[in-house]
C-alpha cells in the first residue's frame, strides 16, 4: 500500500515530536499499539465468522 523510507518516517516522527512533546509521546505510541493490535484481532474474527458462515475454510492469511 503505502511505502515508507527513513527520511518520510523521521519526518513524521519529527511532526509527532513536535506537536506532542516527548512527555506525551510514550503515551501515544502504547494507544497506538493497542489499537493495531485490537483492529487485527477484529479483522481476524470478521474472516473467521465469515467462513464459518459460507463454510469455507481458507489458510490465507
């Protein structure tokens, strides 16, 4: 999808920096973590409950 080199990744994380402060960012990192992790979760439970309903059974990941 999208594809991020060194300078665009500092740059964002610079911005991040900037408007957050470093007190702050910690914070936002751990949220931001934990809202990935809970997106994968629901995403994997949509396809599970989707192929138990269609009764298929695909190993794509």
């Amino acid at each position: 999808m999208f594809r991020f080199g060194v300078g665009e990744l500092s740059l964002v994380l610079l911005i991040v920096l900037l408007l957050f402060g470093g007190k702050k960012l910690p914070e936002i990192a751990k949220a931001m973590g934990k809202s990935i992790k809970e997106f994968k979760n629901a995403g994997k439970e949509i396809r599970d409950s989707v192929e138990e309903a269609t009764g298929e059974n695909s190993d794509v990941t």
